[in-house]
C-alpha cells in the first residue's frame, strides 16, 4: 500500500493555491460576469492556502491549527462551486452564495470547537461530501444542456465526479466507523489514503489550470468574434451574424436541441436621442447591449442587427426555456436603468422569438421573430411575443 504523508498533501494543496493565485492574476477580461467569477475563484484559493499554515505550526499546535484550516478548505471549496456556477453562466444570488460559504466555515469551527472527535470527523464527511455532490451534479446537468464536450469541460466533470465519489465514501466511513481518528482529521480507509490525499493535494492547481484554459479559450472566442462585431456596441455586426449563425444553424441541425431567433428593440429610443443628444444614445446601446449579454449563455450569438435593434441566436432545450430567457432579459434590461448626470434614464425593450425549422433559412427565421417583434411593440411594448 502507498504511503502518504497527508500534512505534506495539505502543505502542496495550500502552496499549489497560492501558485494558482498568480496564474488567475495574469488573467484580464472585459467581461462583467466572467470577471466576477475569477474574484470567486482567487477568493477560494486564498481560502484553501490556509493548508500550508498546518505544516509550518508547530507540532504540538498541529492539531488544532489543522481544525481552523479545514475550516477555510471548507469555504474554499464552498466559493469554488459558487465561481464554477458563476463562470458557466448560473446565476447564485450574492447573498445566498456568502451566506452558504459562512455557514460551511462556521459549522466546521463550530463542531471543532463545541462537538466531539467523532462528531467533528462525522460533520467534515457531511459538508464536504454535500458541496462536491452539488458541484458534480451541477457541472454534470451545465454539459447536457451545453450540449459540448470539450477538453476542458470534461476534465473538470471527472474531476467533481471523482472528488464526489471520494467524499462520499469518506462520509460512509465516518459515519460507520468510529475513531481512534489521526491528527490530520481526514478519517478514511487505508486504501482509500493516497486517493484522497493527493485530491488535496492536486485540487488547487488542477481548479486554476482547468479556469485558466477555460477563459483564455473563452477570450480566443471573444477575440474572434471582434472581428466581426459591431464598433459602437462590440456586439456582432449583421456580416458577423450571417456567418456565424450559419455555422450554429448547421450545427444546430445535428443536434437535439432547439435554435431559438429573438430579435430585440429598445421602445421609443428615438425620444432617448432627441431628450438626451445621439452621445447618450450611443451610451444607451453600449449599455443596453452589455445588460443583455451578460445574462446570455457563452454559446448564444448577440448581435446588432440594426439601429437599436438587436438579435440573438441561442440553443435550448425547449421552447418553454427560451420563453423565460428572453423573459429574463426584458425584465433585467428594465430594472437596469442607464445613470447620467442628468439622472437615470429608463429605458425596455420589446423581443420577439421564432425557432429554426429546418425547411427554412436563417434569413427566414430573422424574419419571422422581426414579426413577432412588431406584434410586441404595437401591442404595447416591452413584452415578449413568440411565434409558431
């Protein structure tokens, strides 16, 4: 059987974080939603460098210094699965999330500090295992519905998975198994030993690696759509929507899901240009495009289409789902107001959506989702209309 020294394993897991910390620091993105889930991330490996605070304390402090570090791998881990929701384009609410990842750190302290040996082993085998079953389970569902398996992608799964399975079973062993428990806190059969220290060990450096390639493919893509976006807004132009769009099209028909076509306007923009002056009307698309895109999925199209008049191409699972999306971005666009000096200047928007059929063209099913958009805006605006 391998021998493992797990306090050196906490020692690589606690400098592997740092060492993340400074590739994710070299990291620069434009993106709103993406750049908040690397502070999540630098957050989280900062929490999980309090691992190497165990192999520099003294021995006979070793014990309980390990108990305060658990106790931040546990928050570490917590925000971890908050950034991978947050870079995968699920929204966790600020609050809900600060609130999870307190309650993790708190109820490991707290069992060190007020429960028995057996009770403490017992409650780090029920949050670790809780957070990495819900990071598996919800890193496995964003690749069904992505509906794409890349490299990247398939090496975080198996690593959640596996790390899942690993808590699990340390779960099992704790709850069956009473003590004597080692110094180290991690109570796990022998056989199971080298797995789950090395887990420790590897996790920090492989979560930074696997987000690192993940958003510098992401910003390749970004790069890549630039050049054929729109100056004003950066959105695609109407060249970059054909060509693209044709691609997702193809794609799409290989596949089982849906191609949804929403085309959207922003109601009565005019009056923003005569009120305001065309300067802040420009500053109204920027922003309105920027609201919109950052509560789109990375494999949505968005681009100008004309004017103040946008569309986006966006693969779902149904027709229910791209209903609520366009739904969610005509009520986050109204609660977004723009802010001037001048004061807030409010502004909605009217979407229509038609889906891909494949006996029509791209170009047809433009068309159709810009009729249903007319229907929205001379039905009272700021409302989604969908056809078929």
């Amino acid at each position: 059987m391998l021998s493992i020294d797990v306090y050196t394993c906490y020692a690589v897991a606690g400098a592997g974080s740092l060492v993340g910390l400074g590739l994710l620091a070299m990291v620069r993105t434009e993106q709103a939603r993406v750049s908040y889930a690397l502070g999540l991330f630098r957050w989280a490996l900062l929490c999980l460098s309090a691992l190497l605070c165990v192999q520099l304390s003294p021995l006979n402090l070793r014990p309980e210094v390990t108990k305060g570090a658990i106790g931040f791998a546990g928050m570490g881990v917590a925000l971890l699965a908050w950034a991978f929701r947050q870079l995968n384009g699920r929204r966790t609410y600020p609050v809900a999330g600060l609130v999870v990842v307190l309650l993790v750190g708190l109820s490991l302290w707290g069992a060190a500090a007020f429960g028995t040996d057996t009770q403490y082993v017992q409650v780090i085998g029920i949050v670790f295992s809780l957070i990495s079953l819900g990071m598996a389970l919800d890193q496995s569902l964003i690749t069904i519905q992505n509906g794409k398996f890349t490299g990247g992608d398939l090496s975080l799964l198996v690593a959640a998975c596996e790390f899942a399975l690993n808590w699990l079973v340390l779960l099992y062993w704790a709850l069956t198994q009473p003590g004597p428990y080692p110094s180290h806190w991690l109570h796990t059969p022998d056989w199971l030993m080298p797995i789950t220290g090395l887990s420790f060990a590897l996790l920090p450096l492989a979560v930074s690696s696997v987000v690192f390639a993940s958003v510098n493919d992401r910003l390749m893509q970004q790069l890549r759509a630039r050049s054929l976006s729109d100056d004003l807004t950066g959105a695609l132009s109407r060249r970059g929507l054909r060509e693209l769009g044709e691609r997702m099209v193809a794609l799409q028909s290989a596949q089982a899901s849906i191609l949804a076509v929403l085309m959207i306007d922003i109601d009565l923009f005019k009056d923003v240009n005569d009120r305001y002056g065309h300067a802040t009307g420009d500053d109204v698309l920027r922003h309105v495009t920027n609201t919109v895109r950052d509560h789109l999925r990375d494999d949505a199209l968005l681009a100008r289409y004309g004017g103040e008049e946008f569309s986006v191409l966006l693969p779902v699972r149904s027709r229910l789902e791209a209903q609520s999306i366009a739904e969610r971005v005509r009520e986050i666009v109204e609660l977004s107001p723009f802010e001037t000096r001048r004061g807030e200047i409010r502004v909605t928007v009217s979407i229509g959506i038609a889906y891909h059929r494949e006996d029509t063209s791209l170009e047809d099913d433009l068309a159709r989702a810009d009729a249903c958009l007319y229907q929205a805006k001379h039905t009272g605006r700021n409302r989604v209309v969908s056809g078929d």
